[in-house]
C-alpha cells in the first residue's frame, strides 16, 4: 500500500498518453523546456551588476530610471 510499482506507473503513462496525445504532450515538453532555458538566462542575466556592465549601458540603465512615473490610483467616489 506504500509505494507504487512501475507497473502502476506505466499504466498511469498510458492513460495520460491516451487523454492528451503524444503531439501535445511533445509540444508541452518543448514548452517547458524554453521556459527552464529562459528562466536559466535571466537569471544569469539578473545576477551580472552595474560595475560589470560598459559605460554605455550604465548610463542608458540609469536613464531608464528618469523615464519611471509613479502613480496612484484613486476610485471615484
């Protein structure tokens, strides 16, 4: 009762084969596949600071910052 055989999995597999397909099940794993690789980049990416960056693109980054309004949004009464 504890854990499943391969034999409950292998059933498990085919029943989920049989609802979705194997075209769709290869492009979710693609799917799933570009996110992780995208997620992988960004966060390298992410992690590299100002001080490693060319002068060029500090300054473009900072001028990003100038260009960022801040609101608040108010409901009419």
């Amino acid at each position: 009762m504890g854990s499943f055989s391969i034999w409950h999995w292998l059933i498990v597999l085919l029943i989920v084969v049989m609802v979705f397909g194997t075209k769709k099940l290869r492009n979710m794993g693609s799917d799933l596949g570009g996110a992780v690789k995208g997620f992988k980049d960004g966060m390298k990416d992410g992690g590299s600071s100002t001080e490693d960056k060319p002068a060029g693109q500090v300054q473009h980054a900072a001028g990003t910052e100038k260009a960022t309004i801040d609101v608040e949004a108010k409901t009419k009464s």
